[in-house]
C-alpha cells in the first residue's frame, strides 16, 4: 500500500508528527475513553497500520476518531482506513459550511492562499456517499448580490478574467498542467481579490463568481492530471460552490463534468455517474447540444467504469445524438469551455468505455473512426498533444489484446511522440501501463526494440 495513498500517513506528515508523536497524542486520548495508555515505543505498529494493511483494535480506532475530531458513528460506517479521510481535508468548511455568496468567498481566500501550489498526491477526500451532500447542499446554494464598497468596477472586468480563462484552458491542451497550474493560481487570486475588494452590479459579480468557478475548476483539473488528487478534490469542491454563488448552469455543469473523469479514474464510478446526472438535469436551462453531448459522453465512461454495458451504450447513443443537433451551429453559439469538444473525442471515450467493458474489437472500431472525423471538422491535432498520446496508448492497448502486436507497437511509438516533454501524470502514466503490458511479450523483437527504446 503506498503511504501516499494513507490518510494515516498524510495526517501525520499534515502535522509533522512521528510515529512516536502520534502514539503519545493518541494514549492520552486512548487512557481518558478508559482503555488505558499505549506504548509509544512501538513505532513498528503505527507503520503496520499504513503499509501493512492491518486494522487498529476498535478501542485504537475510537481513539483516533476523537484524536482527529471525527464523530465515532463514521467507524461504523466506512471501513478502515476510509473513515479517517473527512479529517484529511484541510479546510473542512468545504463540505459543511451553508452555500451562501460570503461563506464562497471565505472559502476561495484559502484555497487561493498562496503557498505551494502541490501539496501533496493521494487519495479523493470526500468519499462516495458525501457527493450526494455535496450536490444537496449545491441545489440550496443563493446566487451573489451587488456589492456597493469599495472602487466600483464595470462589466469589463469579467470579460478580461473570461479571456484569460479562455487562454489558460488552451495552454493546458499545449503545454500540460504542471506549466499551468500556477498560472490558473494566479489568475484565482486576482478574481478572488476583485471579488473582496470592488464595488459590482448584481450581473457582474455573478459573472466574477463564474470566473473564479473556473478558475478553481483548471486548478483541480491540472492538480489532477499532475497526480495530486486529494489537493484537485478541494478545489473541485470550491469550484462547485463558486459556481453556486454565480448561478451560472454552464460553470455548474462543466465543474460536475470534470471533476467526475477524477471520481471514475479513482474507483467511485457511482459518484461520478451522480455527478454527471445531476448536470444532466439543468441542460434544458443551458441549450447547448455541445455539452450535453459532452456530458452523455461523461456518463457513458461512468457506466463503463462500474461495468454497465447496457447503461453505457444508452448514454453514448444520447451523447452522438446531441452532436449531431451540434453540427449545424457555429462556435459562437456555444459555451467557450466545450471548444473541445467534437466528433473525434466521442469516438475516443467511446473507444475507452469499450476497454473498460473488455471489448477491444469494438474499441478499435471508434478509434478507427477517428480521423475522418477530425479530417471533416478540420481538427488540429497539434493543438491537443496530451490527447492524441492518451488515445494512441489506448489504441495500442486494444491491439495488443487482440493478438496484434506490430499494430500495437506502431500506435505505442506515435504515443510516445506525440507525449514528447508535456507534463501531464495522466498521459505518463498511460504510458507506463502501457509499457507493462507490452512486456509480456518482450520476447517480440519489435515490442523488445519498443521497450528498450522508451525505458
């Protein structure tokens, strides 16, 4: 088990405790529940408890729920070590403070802190069944007023943060998310200070809102795709609420979107189809083919991931059905965040869901769709490096299942070029996965020249 990946390990690296340190805090509490002291001495225990597996006696874990401050029912209900991750989340108002306009902006000055921009990797921090509260507590959240002190500022202002939003999200397609994330940092600083200290309209402060909605939400997005998914959860969770405080249903939908490729990624298939669904409901408020199709797509790989085949194959039908609604309107006519979106990508997630249900033949079927599609809609492949590789290695991935190794070392080398210096975990990572399945079959000259040559 990585100690990453432990919210045991994370909390005390969180308050700078040893495996001493901890013992001691935890047999005071341990002795006033009236189980007695511990013996601090043995180190080894608290080790076992996160590299090992081994679960701490119930009267340990008792203690440990009132040494982090979370209610002793949460033992009861979560295995360990899940229940522990509510105290892992360094700004608990995330998930419980009400969703109104000033609690938002409280909660964005903490986030938007400056400090080091990757703190840490990890585990998601809200579990499965707290994305359900989270989406009850969004349904309440009340949209921002106007803002009479300070410097009052025009419907201009907005626009300036609406571009360099614009610029930030095309930068993460070129040049990956490590480049970025400090960038989109900065930029949430910069609203969320406008946001403190000017005087605004009732509009512009919503679209202020919006803004830093999207701002957190590139955060998360490039804290996720650099590994760090505990740090991308939080500010997933801040995204959502600012994009409460604007009440704009496109920042709202586009935020529940991203953040449930994270949700499915690590195991919680339901929680991202949760996530998914509940955009879904408000596309009626935005009509914009583009993104519904982007979310029936979101909700097909969800399914995917659980292993519904019949779930996913509905909701990709309905996401290729509201493309096509797409086609016949311009760019301008859409949200700029769905600028992504097209044809050739829900070929690929269909491809990816069609991995995730063991059916590499009818992967390489959407895979192989894909370039008349980006020839018909003149897409740039240049422009989106990180995707073109992510689906390369896939591509292989499918080859190699189906027997067809040269097939599968030609699309393996185009991955790795197309990767070249991008920073992206997601797409080394895929890479590597692939990497290990191809050894298998090293004895092969090409897949053996294949492997020494990216090793």
């Amino acid at each position: 088990m990585e100690t990453d990946a432990h919210p045991l390990a994370y909390l005390l690296h969180l308050n700078g405790w040893t495996a001493t340190n901890y013992l001691a805090r935890l047999s005071v509490v341990h002795q006033r529940l009236g189980y007695g002291k511990l013996d601090v001495h043995q180190r080894k225990r608290v080790s076992r408890w996160i590299r090992e597996g081994i679960t701490p006696e119930m009267n340990v874990q008792l203690a440990m729920a009132v040494l982090h401050g979370i209610a002793t029912h949460e033992i009861a209900a979560r295995p360990w070590p899940e229940w522990l991750k509510p105290a892992c989340v360094r700004e608990q108002d995330l998930l419980d403070a009400e969703w109104t306009a000033q609690t938002t902006l409280d909660l964005l000055d903490r986030v938007a802190a400056p400090g080091g921009p990757m703190e840490r990797r990890g585990f998601l921090v809200v579990t499965g069944t707290a994305i359900g509260s989270v989406l009850a507590g969004a349904a309440t959240a009340q949209p921002a007023a106007a803002r009479t002190p300070g410097r009052r500022i025009s419907r201009k202002v907005p626009a300036l943060f609406e571009q360099s939003l614009a610029v930030l999200r095309r930068q993460d397609d070129q040049l990956g998310a490590g480049q970025v994330h400090a960038s989109a940092r900065a930029q949430l600083r910069l609203i969320t200070g406008t946001l403190r200290g000017a005087a605004y309209s009732e509009d512009t402060g919503r679209r202020l809102y919006a803004a830093a909605a999207e701002a957190a939400r590139i955060c998360a997005w490039t804290a996720y795709d650099s590994g760090y998914h505990g740090l991308a959860e939080e500010y997933y969770v801040a995204a959502l609420r600012a994009a409460g405080s604007s009440g704009d249903p496109v920042v709202t939908a586009n935020t529940k979107n991203f953040w449930a490729i994270m949700r499915y990624s690590n195991g919680d298939p339901k929680g991202a189809a949760d996530l998914v669904t509940d955009a879904l409901a408000q596309t009626g408020r935005i009509g914009s083919p583009r993104l519904e199709a982007m979310l029936h797509a979101r909700l097909a790989r969800s399914h995917a991931r659980a292993g519904d085949q019949r779930a996913a194959a509905r909701a990709q039908t309905a996401a290729f059905e509201a493309y096509d609604r797409a086609r016949d309107r311009s760019p301008e006519e859409e949200p700029d965040c769905v600028y992504w979106v097209n044809l050739g990508e829900l070929h690929s997630w269909a491809a990816t869901s069609a991995m995730d249900l063991q059916a590499p033949a009818q992967a390489l079927t959407h895979f192989a769709a894909i370039p008349a599609a980006h020839r018909d809609e003149g897409y740039d492949s240049q422009a989106y490096p990180r995707a073109v590789a992510l689906r390369l290695a896939r591509t292989a991935e499918a080859h190699a299942a189906l027997g067809d190794l040269d097939g599968a070392v030609h699309s393996a080398h185009q991955a790795v070029t197309h990767m070249g210096s991008l920073t992206s975990t997601r797409g080394n990572s895929a890479l590597n996965n692939l990497r290990a399945k191809m050894a298998d079959h090293e004895s092969v000259p090409a897949v053996r020249e294949f492997l020494e040559s990216t090793a």
